[in-house]
C-alpha cells in the first residue's frame, strides 16, 4: 500500500535526522567543553560562562525535539491500543477492538500538539543563532592575535586548549546552524507524518475494519506499522534525554582535565567527514 510506504519512510526518515542531531549536539558540547578547559591556571578557564550557554541550547533543543516525541507518542499510543486489542481478541481477552476511541484520541489531540511544536521552531533558531553569537564572542582571543595566524601554525607549537579553541572557533559557524537545519527536516517530516495520519485516521471505516480484523495480512500489516512506530518513539525519547545528560556530564567532568585522545579523534574524524 503507498500510504503504508510513505508512513514508513517517513519514520525512517525521521529517525536518521534524529542520529544527525545527536551527533552535532554531541560534537558541539565536547567542542566547547575542552576549549573552554586548560591544563593550569584556574583564571583562564571559561566553563563558568560557556556552560549556562550551552546548558541554556541544549535545553531548548530538548525541548524541541521532546514535543516531536510527544507529537508522535499519540500516533504509537492509538495504534498500540489497536494492536493490543488485536492480540486480546486473539487470546478471548477482550471483545472488539477500540477503532472509536483511537481515533478520537488522534482527531482531538494530535492537530493541536503538532502546530505547538512547529510554532517553537523559531524559537529554536533564535536560540541557536544567540548562542552561536555569544560562544564565539567567549572563546575568541584578543583583539591583537588574529584567528588566520593560529590556524596556520603547526597544532604541536599551540597549547592544546588554545589549539582546541582555533577548532572550536573555526566549526561553531557551521555546526549550530546544521542543527538547525537537521531540526527544521524532523518538523517538516512530523508535519508531513501528522497529515498522512489524520487524513487516515479521518476516513477509517470502522464497520470495514471490523470485518477485515479476520482477514490474514490485517494483524501482519498492523504489527508492522506498529514496529516502525516503536523503533520511532523510542529514538525520539532516547535523543531528548541524550542531550540533556550529555551536557551536564561533559561540563560537570573535572574542570582541570584536558583534550583526551578519544575527543581528539572524533573532531579529527569530523572535520575530515567534512572536507571529504
């Protein structure tokens, strides 16, 4: 069925964008925490004013993609009480299968909360562009060094926290703004999942479905959307709860501590991914 294929893909979609948000937010975090981090002396350090910044984004990037997840959530939620059903019935459990109250669960509820969540969409990017301005305004050097002059020379002649922040500087103007590219693609796809749901679940024929419950690919084709639900829903809430802790337990890291191999490769791995 082509509306089943597009239901699908558009999870799968979503759930792609997804790992590209969790990637740049993890990316972004570690950027900031090691540059604003130096091996000695406590008053060069800059986390005191880098974290409430970044602890202020990642908040709303939470927050955004939490009402993509609650947006979501409705949709697994009624058709979880659909495929429920159909095992009970199954089992003698229950009599018939609540097609009524799922769907007005959805009509009632889903309009709403998706137009909630596309209206905060400005607000994120406004977040993000504000701590774009005010990172880069932290960690930039004084007037007199140039930037272009500390990207040229070699990384083995530079302080690892002055050569993380030549990094930081140079990736900041790039990796915010593709979080907000990455945001604006997952609420265009929940738009688009919210219209195919609704038209739906607007022109469902309960006294048919009743009849093709019986049928053999009926619990087979609603196993299978339900699947792709759950693997969606779950993504959605696993990322909103990444990004909240990824920033407290990189910023809460010891503040003396500097660049390790680990966090060295993957920015080396990321800029190469970037060049390439």
């Amino acid at each position: 069925m082509p509306k089943e294929l597009n239901f699908t893909n558009l999870c799968k979609d979503l759930q792609e964008q997804m790992k590209s948000v969790e990637k740049a937010v993890d990316i972004a975090v570690d950027l900031v925490h090691y540059s604003s981090t130096t091996m000695s002396f406590d008053f060069f350090n800059l986390r005191r004013k880098t974290y409430p910044v970044v602890q202020e984004l990642s908040n709303m990037i939470a927050e955004m993609v939490g009402n993509i997840y609650s947006t979501v959530d409705i949709v697994f939620v009624a058709i979880s009480s659909i495929t429920n059903a159909a095992y009970f019935r199954k089992n003698g459990r229950i009599e018939s299968t609540p097609f009524e109250s799922a769907t007005s669960q959805v009509l009632s509820t889903l309009p709403s909360q998706c137009k909630a969540t596309l209206d905060m969409l400005p607000r994120v990017h406004q977040a993000l562009k504000s701590a774009e301005v005010r990172l880069l305004e932290i960690l930039s050097f004084p007037s007199g060094v140039p930037l272009s002059l500390l990207r040229v020379v070699p990384k083995l002649l530079l302080p690892p926290h002055v050569s993380q922040r030549v990094e930081t500087l140079g990736h900041l103007p790039l990796l915010l703004p593709s979080i907000g590219i990455s945001l604006d693609s997952m609420a265009r796809m929940m738009h688009q999942l919210c219209t195919l749901v609704l038209a739906v679940f607007s022109a469902l024929d309960v006294p048919r479905l009743r009849e093709r419950e019986h049928s053999p690919d009926y619990r087979e084709k609603l196993d299978k959307l339900h699947f792709i639900l759950y693997m969606t829903d779950c993504a959605l809430r696993s990322v909103t709860k990444y990004v909240f802790e990824n920033t407290a337990n990189a910023f809460h890291a010891t503040h003396i501590l500097g660049p390790s191999k680990h966090v060295w490769k993957v920015h080396h791995d990321e800029k190469t991914y970037e060049k390439t």
